[in-house]
C-alpha cells in the first residue's frame, strides 16, 4: 500500500472521528407560510427562456470530457505526465491494454488510484498500473495496464458513468453560464441531492461511490464537486487540512482568484428542519474558512505526487471575500439576467447580491 493510500485511510478515519458532516451551528428557519413555499424550490431566472425562440436557436449542451485539465493542478503537474494521463484515458475508453508515456514517472502518475478516483472516477481501484506475472509494467515509452474486471463489465461501468455525468451537467448547468453561475448550481446541486455517510468508505472507489450512490463524506464530496466543475471548465480541486477541524472541501479558481467551497456543510439534509441551502460555504476566503476552525495552514490536495501543498512551488491562497455574501444566508433564486442571487438572512429578510463574474 503506498503512502497516498495510507494517508487517504488516515484521513478518512480522523473525518468520521471529528465528525466533519456538520458546520457551524446555524440558526433554525422559523418563517412565514409564504417564505417557506418560496424557499422550497430553486428557482433560476433567464430572460431567454421567457421570450419566444425560433427552432434555429437551440443552446449547446456539454459532452462529456475525458480529458478533464486544472491549470492550477497544472502548476506542479508537468505537461509528460498530462499527455500519459490524457492516452491512459483514451485507452481505457477503447478497453486497450497499454498507451504511450513518456517516462516511469509520469506512468506512474497517470495510473495512481488517486488520480484516477479524482480525474477519472470509473477507472479508479478498477484498474491498476501494473502487471499480473511480475512483468515491467513500464518500458519503451509503454505503459501496462490491468483491469479488475472484464472488458466487457469495465466499458459497460464508464460508458454508464458518462451518460450519468452528462445528465447532471446538463440538467443543472448551462454552457453560456458563467464560472461563477457554473460553480453556484453544482453547489446547489450537491447540496440538494446528496446524503453524509457516516461509515467509512473503504472497499469501492468513493468518489465512484458517490456519484452513484448519492452519499459520502467531506473527502468524497469535495472531489465529486472538483470534477463536475473540471467537466464544465472550471478549475477546482479537492483539498484539506489536518489542522482544527479535520476536513477536506473543494478550491476553485474563478477569473485567475482561489476561493473555498464547502459542499459538505451546505447538505440540506444535515439541517433537518430547515427549507432553504446555505450559501456561507460558497466562495469562502482564507481568513473566512479559518474562522470555522479549517485552518489553512499546510493544505493537502489530493492529486498532488506530494499531497502536501507545502511541498510544491503552487500557491492555494484564497483572499478574496467580496463573493462569500454573509453569515447565515439561505438561497433563494439566481436571477442571471440582471446577475443578481436573491437570499435571506437569518431573520429570514430578503435581500439581493450583484455578482459580476
């Protein structure tokens, strides 16, 4: 077992122990009639759907990716072993034994269940880097590759993965959204649709797991995030901290910034009771995510060969706060037209937040 595969167990355990599922206390949704009826649905907002189109205008829709990139992941990852990982993907669609790679490193890489669970999520603890009879699973600019199940069962499993990738995207996310707008509906959507498991994941992939299961933990939750958002170009990354709270969540880029986002604590059904999602995990700064005890002191990310943030050049800061609207918030509706995200405070009073990213 390598030391990435230690550390995921570690790390899962401390989470079940620390009881991550949870976030600050939040105050109870006490509102009127009315309010609640609202707050029960989510409701986005787009002049276009409310004017008359000819057949001519149609919306694009998003296929599926398999060769998800992250240009911060890109910071320490050199471009060797994205062009292995990119044939690697390219093979396994195909049920191919081998693919081109440049160097051992860069092989071993593209075929760690890390980077697969988190990059390509169908393939990962499904198939492995290595050879049955003990033979180089490496050489001559080749790469081997064993599968854990048949052909036939592994190619059924990624093609249901895809169709099921391309749903949710689609169903949720518009391909003239803007980052942000990406990045607020998939929030929603996990927030809305996902359950915390409070047994530890162990025998199946669990970002695999999770997409398919609709349950997990932070750990599961920040990287099924991380990936929608590399499917529909925006960069984000599981990452997490020892330190404090013991949890993972998801960084994301957004017009060359880093913010925090936090699907695990916005789970409506960790507040029982409560008709409407907190928006206070949403594009979270530095100083905002320790002030929940999440202490950004020494970063993990999952797909780094270091794990460790402190052991790269890259910097996952995150100082910008003017997108993390306020203290116990609850979505109401996202009005993209005029840009505006429609939410109440904790006294359940309306008020508007202008985005313009």
């Amino acid at each position: 077992m390598n030391t990435k595969k230690i550390i995921g167990i570690i790390l899962a355990a401390s989470i079940l122990l620390s009881g991550c599922n949870t976030g600050k206390t939040l105050p109870s949704a006490s509102s009127s009639e009315e309010t609640s009826q609202t707050l029960d649905r989510i409701v986005f907002t787009d002049a276009e759907t409310e004017s008359e189109t000819t057949p001519s205008e149609t919306k694009g829709v998003f296929e599926f990716n398999p060769h998800v990139y992250s240009g911060q992941l890109s910071k320490t990852i050199p471009q060797e072993y994205w062009d292995a990982f990119y044939n690697l993907c390219d093979a396994l669609r195909k049920g191919e034994d081998t693919f081109d790679c440049a160097t051992e490193e860069a092989y071993k890489w593209s075929t760690d269940s890390t980077t697969l669970c988190c990059l390509f999520p169908a393939a990962g603890l499904k198939v492995e880097g290595k050879t049955e009879d003990g033979s180089p699973a490496f050489e001559n600019g080749k790469g081997k590759i064993t599968y854990k199940m048949s052909k036939e069962d592994w190619l059924k499993r990624q093609a249901d993965f895809e169709a099921m990738i391309v749903d949710i995207i689609n169903s949720n996310v518009e391909t003239d959204d803007t980052d942000y707008e990406k990045a607020l509906k998939l929030y929603l959507y996990i927030a809305n649709n996902y359950d915390y498991e409070y047994e530890v994941i162990q025998e199946d992939n669990y970002v695999y797991k999770t997409f398919t299961k609709k349950v997990g933990q932070c750990i599961n939750f920040a990287a099924v995030y991380g990936y929608l958002l590399l499917q529909v170009g925006v960069d984000g990354l599981a990452c997490g901290t020892y330190d404090g709270t013991c949890h993972a969540w998801t960084y994301v880029v957004i017009n060359g910034k880093g913010y925090h986002i936090d699907t695990t604590w916005a789970l409506k059904s960790c507040y029982p009771g409560v008709e409407h999602i907190y928006l206070d995990y949403f594009m979270m700064s530095d100083e905002e995510r320790n002030n929940d005890n999440c202490l950004i002191k020494d970063l993990t990310v999952d797909v780094l060969p270091g794990y460790w943030v402190s052991r790269t050049n890259a910097s996952y800061v995150a100082t910008d706060n003017h997108y993390n609207i306020r203290s116990y918030c609850g979505f109401i509706s996202l009005d993209e037209e005029n840009k505006i995200v429609h939410y109440v405070d904790m006294n359940n009073e309306p008020h508007e937040f202008h985005y313009d990213i």
